[in-house]
C-alpha cells in the first residue's frame, strides 16, 4: 500500500472514451443479454419498462452527454459505483478536499476493480477531485463458511479466486490490492487513511455474513478519516433467500447495534433522487453515518439559515380593507 502523490492529470491513464466507443459498448450489452440472465434482466425488465421519451433523450446522452449526464441517465457500465463514486468526489470538493479514498471489499478476478477504476479515472477527469482506489481480497477465494449466517446455500470455501499477477499488471497507479483475510489488512489500511484523502465510498461484496462483519471494523477509526457520510454499496441483499437473520443484513444489523456513533442506514429518498426509477441497485445504496464527525458538532458555526415567505406579501395587513369588488 503506497501513498500516491502524481496529480490527477498524471493519473489519468486513458483518454475519455469516444461517442461511438459508448455506442459499440451498448450495441455489445444488448448482445450479451441474449444469453446472460442479468443483463437481460437491466436492460429489458429495469430499464425498457421505464418511460419511452426518458428512452429517447438517454440515447442522445449516451452519443453527446458529459459523464455528469451519462450518470444522472444511468448509462454507465456499474451504475452502483458510478453514482457513488461521482456523489462522494462532489461531496468532497463542496468541502474543499482535494483527494479522497474508495474501496472494494472482495475483489475476484478483479473485473468490479477495474470498472472502479475506469470510472474513478473519469469522475477525477470531471471533478479535478484525486481518487485512491484499494481493493481488498484473500485471493484464494472464500474462507470455510461459519454456519448458514454465511449463505452455504449459495457459496463454499475456494469460490472466486484471483490472478494476481495478471490483475496487478491491469491495474492504474492509483490503485492498490491489500491481500489477505480483511481482519489482517484492514488495521495496516487503517493507518494508511488520513483527514486529507478520507474514505467516502466502500462497495462490499464478501457475500458472508462473517466476512463483512470483519470488513465493517474499517468504519472505525478516528472520526477524521472518514467523509461525515460514506456512500456504502451492498452487492449480497438481492437473492430470494436475502434476510435479516443472515448475510451482510446481520452484520450491518450488529453493526449498528454495537456501534453508537456509527450508523449504516439506506441513502434516504435516493429513488425520488433518480431520473430512472426501476433499477435495483438504488436500494443497494446506503450510507454510513459518521455521528462523531466534527462537521456535526454543534459548536461549528456556519453562516445562519433564513426561510423566505412568499405568502406573507399576499396576506392583507392589520386594518387595511379589502375592496368588495
Ligand atoms: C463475489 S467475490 C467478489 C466479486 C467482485 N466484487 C466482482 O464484482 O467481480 C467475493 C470475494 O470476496 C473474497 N473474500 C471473502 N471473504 C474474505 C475475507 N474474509 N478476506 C478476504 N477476502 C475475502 C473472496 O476471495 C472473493 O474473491
């Protein structure tokens, strides 16, 4: 794990892709959902079921739009980390803070990492915000699950596992693989974090409930390493057998029971927030609540807030008479 210092300009590795690259991107999902389930499922059940002329108007984003747009009209490949990525980079620089930390908790064979970055890549285009991206992973795969909180049902020890040379080789210089069981990375990763590149996204996608439940220690540290709130995506909650009894559910469920000031709560109203409404990933989205930040302290004074009353100037005045007619 390095400290990186080359400037957003060095970092970008690529150039910003082409309309016809985004267009050919397309033209290859539509194919892909001929034979995949999942994309099939995006693209004719969320996505063709919304509104014909929010349809339209996305085609032309998706040709001539800014990233901004093209996220705003969800056209960007991992919509769940591009609308994070880009919210938590904005928050930022509302905040004048010139870089900051993501991560992703399990990593496989890498291909969530790389949309990471690419997309880390273009919000840092767009935002002048610097992006350090960590991703966590045994690369062996899963451990031995603990019992049935750890969904055996779905996955079994060995699951996944990494190329770790060939993902290494893929990867920007601004990102970083932190390998092992998380319990072991997760304090050097700690001591690495500082107030000014402060963790504002984390996706986890350990898919056990013991797994997550030790990558949830990385919430907390010392109230300045962290944005006053982390945008949290949850890959596991979407199987039929999801329930609060298993899974990232029961960890975050512990989690906010053990923790006082720390609260991991759904990102409030996010689907009236969205021009598209049907896709799921919207309520994979939470944030972790940073009580203790010292932006919520209540002697920080910021310039006071007044409220206009547009109604009071059409309102008569004491002993002033209406006219009848
Ligand atoms: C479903 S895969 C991640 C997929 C990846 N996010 C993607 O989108 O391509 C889950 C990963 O979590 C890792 N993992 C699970 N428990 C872990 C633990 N305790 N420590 C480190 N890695 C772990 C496994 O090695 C596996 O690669």
């Amino acid at each position: 794990m390095t400290a990186a210092t080359a400037s957003s300009t060095d970092r970008q590795t690529r150039p910003a892709r082409s309309s016809l690259q985004r267009f050919g991107t397309l033209l290859y999902a539509l194919k892909r959902a001929r034979n995949d389930k999942e994309k099939y499922r995006k693209i004719f059940i969320e996505r063709l079921t919304e509104p014909l002329h929010l349809n339209l108007i996305a085609c032309g984003v998706l040709l001539f739009g800014k990233l901004r747009h093209r996220i705003a009209f969800d056209l960007v490949v991992r919509q769940q980390f591009a609308f994070p990525i880009l919210y938590a980079a904005e928050q930022a620089a509302a905040r004048n803070i010139r870089r900051i930390s993501i991560v992703e908790f399990g990593v496989a064979s890498g291909s969530g990492l790389l949309n990471m970055c690419t997309i880390a890549a273009d919000v840092m285009r767009a935002t002048g915000v610097e992006i350090e991206v960590y991703g966590f992973d045994s690369t062996t795969g899963m451990p031995t699950p603990i019992d049935h909180r750890d969904h055996p049902e779905h996955w079994q020890e060995g699951d996944f596992p990494m190329d770790v040379d060939r993902l290494q080789q893929a990867l920007p210089p601004f990102a970083h693989l932190l390998i092992g069981d998380v319990e072991s990375t997760i304090p050097a990763f700690l001591a690495t974090l500082s107030p000014e590149a402060p963790l504002a996204f984390v996706s986890l996608d350990l898919d056990y409930y013991s797994s997550t439940k030790k990558a949830l220690e990385a919430f907390k540290g010392p109230p300045g390493l962290y944005m006053p709130s982390v945008v949290v995506y949850l890959d596991d909650i979407v199987e039929d057998s999801t329930n609060p009894w298993c899974g990232e559910n029961l960890a975050i469920r512990e989690f906010n029971e053990e923790t006082e000031l720390r609260k991991i709560a759904p990102f409030p109203l996010l689907r009236t927030k969205r021009i598209f409404k049907n896709a799921r990933w919207i309520d994979q989205i939470y944030l972790l609540q940073v009580l203790d930040h010292e932006e919520r302290r209540p002697k920080i004074r910021r310039q006071g807030h007044t409220l206009p009353n547009e109604y009071i100037a059409l309102r008569p005045r004491a002993g002033q008479v209406i006219d009848a007619d």
